[in-house]
C-alpha cells in the first residue's frame, strides 16, 4: 500500500500529443476506428496507411513501441478467434502453403480473419496511444466535455479510482487462498475461486454503500460539483 | 451557552428489530475534546450516524432528538448539519473518491456552493493544516495510509465544520503516523468528538471522556477518571495496552 506506481496505461511525456486536448484526443480516435471498421477489407494498402499514420502519431508522442507492444496483450483472445475462422468457415477452399505443409482453408474465413486482426489491431493500437498520453482524469474531463452523460462518466470516473482498490483487495484474499493450501489456479480449487469472487463482489458492494455515506456526508446531491473535478 | 452538540434521550432500532440505541443523553460545548469509547457493538458507530442525519427516527425506528449549535437535525436542514459536522470514517479508501486530493477536498466545499479562488484557498489551507498541501494532485490511491487518513481530516476541514467526528482516528497507523496525526489533531482549533478503542489516545487528546455501552452512556467525566476507575473499566469491557498506566503520567502533560 506504498506510495508512488503510476496508472499502468499512462505513459508520462510532454509532446505534443500529450499536450493536445482530452476531447479532441477522443474524437480523433473515435473517427479513427470508425474509418478504419467501414473501410473494406480488401484495400490491403489503405491499411497499410493507416499503420503508418498511427506510428507517425506515437512516434510524435515519443512513446516507445516497447512500451506499447507488451499492452496489446489484451488483443490476444480476438486474434485466437481469428486464427480458428479459416478453419471453421464454411464456402469455397484455397491451399495455404504453411512451412512445407499444404493446408486447405475456408477462403471467406480467411478474408474474415484477416479483416478481424488488422482491424482489431489497429484499434488497440490507437487506443493505447490515447490511454499513453492521457491521464485517465483528463480523458474522463474530456469525454464531460463531449457532453456524456454526467452519470456514466461519474461512474467511470469511480472505476478509475476503485480499480486498485479492488484489485489489491483480490490480491489479499488469493494469498490469504495460497496461505491455506488453496492454488487458485488448479481447476480442482475453482470452486473456492468463485466463492472468493463472489466475497469480492459482496465486500465492493458494501465499500459502494460506505462511499455513498461519506459522500452524503459532504453533501452530496445526486450532481458532483463541477469545479470539484 | 448553546452547545455545539446537544443529543437528548436519543433510541434507535434497525429495521431488522435490532434496539442499538436506548436514550441517549450528550452534550458537548464549543472547544471541547471529547473521547467516545465503548466496546465493539456498545452503540458508538450507530450515534456518529446520527449526528449528521445519516441515521435518524426517519430511517428507523427512534426517538428523541438531535441538534448541532441549536439546529435540529432533520431531513429539511441536512445540508447545513453536513457542513456543520464533520464526519471522517475509519477507512480513508471510503472517503476519499475522487481522482486527484485535490479534487477531492474540494468535494464537500464544491457541494457547499464554493467556486474558483475561494475554493481553491479553501481547499490549500485545509491541506495545509494536515501537511498535505505538497500532495495536492496526487490520485489518492498513491498515498501511503497514514497520508490518506489526513487527507481524510483535511476533506472534512475544508467544510469548515463547528465539531469534528473522527471514527477511530487511530486504527490501522504505525507509530510514527499515529503521532504525527495527534500531534495535528492537537493544534486542530475545533471541537472534537473522537470514537476511539485507543485508550491512551484518548489520554493523550481529550480531556473528557464519554463511555457507552449496550447503548447507553454509562460514564461522562474526565478521562482520566474514567481510565482509573477499574471498575467502570471492567464492567464495560475496557481494557488498556499492557504496560500502559495512566497513574505514571505527569499531570501537566495530560490536556486540559
């Protein structure tokens, strides 16, 4: 519970992108995706392209690759789908010359996969290049800005802040588990596993409610004050 | 004089039937420390709510009253009563829910109808006073804990409360923290009501002591009366550190 240890997405600079505003920021990757997700998937240089304009913006961040590649983990589960659709779509086959090995594909799922990676990708991408060079305060600030309603970013903006919370209170009851010859991760321990998630879920529930009366407790009516952000 | 606190044969149940307040009497006037102590279930958390209208006969079943410097404590003057009495809870992580200390501590001034350089001020001289200013833009969460309970104090000055309410203040600091944040409450100029299971704290910040058990105020006097009488101690389930004797303590070093 020591001090220090910044958001894990942020990536602290002053370049331009840094300094650019939240809102513009948003519009710009939300544009950005759109385009990219109704452009065809059969205009390989066009993606091309917009690999290449995205690399121009995190290189202008001077937000090193390193930095960005080991996050785009979370892509991994899409592109395992991905790489079943060939495999599992029906309609005309094509041979695939994979390392000496000729294998026999669904040519729809091909194209599928590859509009599914290139797209997902470059939608990561973008989005960890906005979540590098902006504090997660800003982007909520800009996405009020955007005129969202004042609910969902309250909301968002106390996920922002319980998330550590919650998280490290996870992390006790695991070790608490371990401690007592309990491997979370054994099939055979799952059981216990959802009953600790279930715990979790009860003890933030009940953190929720003492929230609510520290809040009402200063005077909280529904609205959070405006200069208070 | 009309006293800063003033609660009279104050009963409550929970809804589910369970009595835990059976008439209490209080007062507390203007500059006072009080230390409320008590066992685990005497009451002591139930009554904090009351004192802002968290809890009230409107959300149980209760009786008798509630006033903070003459206002009754109702549904109609909660927001005055919240500005009026500070609560800080026991768990900084419920208090403090903003993003940055910042924001933060200017959350109850904000909601007071504060805005731009007075809030601002009001905000910096409330860090100020739990040495926090420096830690004005950090997400709360990068605090250490004893860092987070002061910035917890300083959420509640900033509303510039008649009396402050702290609910074990002292609970889950090490040593160094535990005096530091005395040491603050000490030069703190505002009355004080303190829940506290940290006897010799209590020693050490309050000249008065209120104890409650099973809901009912079984001793008000001097605390260090109250720390000596083993009986009272005993019967109430009261027990102090080993080693600890209020008797071996200077007389002059005790608060007045």
């Amino acid at each position: 519970m020591g001090a220090g240890h910044g958001h894990r997405l942020h990536f602290h600079g002053h370049s331009v992108v840094h300094r650019a505003p939240a809102h513009l920021k948003i519009l710009l990757l939300l544009g950005f995706v759109l385009t990219v997700v109704a452009t065809p998937r059969e205009w390989y240089p066009v993606f091309g392209g917009y690999l290449a304009l995205l690399l121009g913006v995190v290189l202008l961040a001077r937000v090193p690759l390193t930095y960005l590649l080991p996050r785009m983990v979370v892509e991994v589960p899409f592109l395992l789908f991905a790489a079943l659709m060939p495999f599992v779509a029906e309609g005309p086959r094509v041979a695939l010359p994979l390392g000496g090995w000729e294998v026999s594909v669904s040519e729809s799922g091909l194209m599928a996969a590859w509009g599914l990676a290139v797209k997902g990708t470059l939608g990561v991408l973008a989005s960890l290049t906005l979540a590098a060079t902006t504090e997660p305060t800003d982007v909520l600030r800009g996405l009020q800005r955007l005129r969202l309603p004042d609910l969902l970013v309250q909301i968002m903006g106390f996920m922002i802040r319980y998330l550590d919370v919650v998280t490290s209170d996870l992390g006790r009851m695991l070790t608490a588990m371990r401690s007592r010859g309990v491997d979370p991760r054994s099939p055979r321990h799952w059981p216990a596993l959802a009953r600790t998630l279930g715990a979790l879920f009860v003890r933030s529930y009940e953190r929720g409610e003492r929230v609510h009366l520290a809040m009402l407790s200063r005077g909280y009516d529904g609205r959070l004050p405006g200069d208070a952000r | 004089m009309t006293p800063v606190l003033e609660i009279r044969d104050l009963a409550f149940a929970y809804p589910d039937g369970h009595q835990a307040l059976f008439g209490v009497d209080l007062h507390v006037h203007q500059g006072e420390r009080v230390a409320l102590l008590g066992p685990n279930g005497a009451g002591k958390t139930t009554l904090v709510l009351h004192l802002n209208g968290i809890l009230s006969g409107e959300t149980g079943h209760g009786d008798g009253s509630v006033a903070v410097s003459g206002l009754p404590v109702t549904k109609k003057n909660l927001l005055e009563i919240r500005r009026r009495v500070g609560v800080v809870f026991q768990d900084p992580d419920d208090q403090l829910f903003m993003g940055s200390v910042r924001a933060d501590v200017a959350f109850g001034p904000a909601n007071l109808g504060l805005k731009g350089a007075a809030l601002e001020k009001r905000v910096l001289d409330a860090l100020d006073r739990v040495g926090m200013a420096d830690f004005a833009d950090r997400p709360p969460h990068h605090l250490s804990f004893g860092q987070r309970r002061r910035v917890a104090v300083a959420t509640v000055l900033a509303m510039e409360p008649e009396i402050l309410v702290l609910d074990e203040p002292s609970s889950n600091l090490d040593p160094a923290s535990r005096r530091e944040l005395a040491d603050i409450l000490r030069d703190l100029d505002v009355t004080l009501l303190m829940v506290t299971h940290d006897l010799p704290y209590a020693l050490e910040l309050c000249p008065r002591a209120v104890v409650l058990s099973d809901g009912r105020v079984v001793a008000d006097g001097r605390t260090y009366d109250a720390l000596t009488d083993e009986a009272l101690m005993r019967a109430h389930r009261l027990e102090l550190p080993w080693g600890f004797d209020p008797r071996t303590i200077a007389v002059d070093s005790l608060p007045r």
